[in-house]
C-alpha cells in the first residue's frame, strides 16, 4: 500500500478494502500493520500518479472540493472529520503535548527532524480519508510543486476564495501572486512577507 496508488500501482496492494468493516476510531491506527507494504519512496518524496497541484484539471478540482465537503459535513467528534484532523495537525505545533521527564522540551514538528515525516505521514492519511469519503480508492493529493517556476505560488485549489480550503484569516501577503521564498529562514529580514 502506498499514498497517491491507484489500482495497478505495483507498489500498492489494490484487492484488500482500506477499512472494511473496522470502526473509524481504529482504522488509522490498526490498518497499517501493512506498513511492510508501504512504499517508502513515495511517502518521503510524494511522488504520486497526479501532476503539480497548478496542473491540475477542472474534474480533479471537483472531486477534491466533494471530498472536502463531506469531511467538514462529518460531526466534529468523528475522528475523520475535518476538525479533528486538523486538531492532530495542531497537536505537534504548538507545544500541547509534555514530554515525560522533559517539562520544559516542546514537540515542535516545524524547523525541526520532525517536519519530513510527520506532515508526509499526515498527508498520507489525509488522502486516504478523503479517498474513502468520495469512494474513490484511486483518488490521491497532488504535490506542490514549490521548487520549479511555475508551482512556486500558493496553487489556486488552495488559495481561490472559492476553496472548501480557503481561508479568510490566511494572511495576504502569502496568496498569489507571492512567489514562496526558497531562501526563507524564519526571519523577517529575509522574507518578503514581512516587508
């Protein structure tokens, strides 16, 4: 099983059901027993069978809107929904969990090790989710292509005010036409959304 496979992947192991008849509350957990399955490749690198998210076409773009809408339409106490998704997100960034032993060391998955494999693994169930919500187990998240010209703005599935991700509190200076900063180290100085 791999993240962005599509029946007849040969890295995925299309004949086995995601999550069958297994409640919600465990499948995330309990279904990668497979992990020996998983084709690591693609989760540390993304590399998937959907284009650059600029590249992506109208029907994409309406599947992907379905599914977002369905996950926001689940109660905020179903582990798929969009709330509690993003609340795992928000777990790791913001110093919520103590470390045993550690009071004073904060788990901060940004400008860390962490950074990689937790939002590659996170995305991973994202798609898997999103994929089951739409009954399409060959539905996948298309990459950001951040370090080649023509990806290098936020991609209009995200940013256009019409998103299901659309966010008006986003700060502007990110949307396009800003060109991301490949450069950027956290510092104002260096940033031009700072200026």
């Amino acid at each position: 099983m791999t993240c962005n496979s599509a029946n007849g992947d040969p890295n995925s192991d299309s004949t086995s059901d995601i999550r069958g008849t297994m409640p919600r509350s465990t499948f995330l957990l309990s279904n990668f027993p497979s992990l020996g399955k998983l084709d690591w490749r693609n989760v540390l690198l993304g590399i998937g069978g959907l284009p650059a998210a600029h590249l992506v076409i109208k029907e994409y773009r309406a599947k992907y809107k379905k599914a977002i809408q369905l996950m926001k339409a689940l109660p905020d106490d179903d582990p798929w929904s969009f709330r509690q998704q993003a609340s795992v997100r928000c777990a790791y960034c913001n110093g919520a969990d103590d470390q045993v032993g550690f009071p004073d060391l904060e788990i901060q998955v940004h400008a860390s090790w962490l950074f990689f494999p937790f939002h590659r693994l996170y995305a991973c169930f994202h798609e898997r989710i999103l994929a089951e919500l739409i009954n399409d187990p060959t539905s996948a998240l298309p990459y950001w292509s951040w370090d080649s010209p023509p990806g290098m703005q936020m991609p209009a599935i995200y940013a256009a005010s019409t998103s299901t991700r659309y966010d008006a509190k986003r700060n502007a200076k990110h949307l396009p036409p800003t060109v991301i900063n490949l450069d950027y180290d956290f510092t104002e100085s260096t940033s031009p959304i700072w200026k």
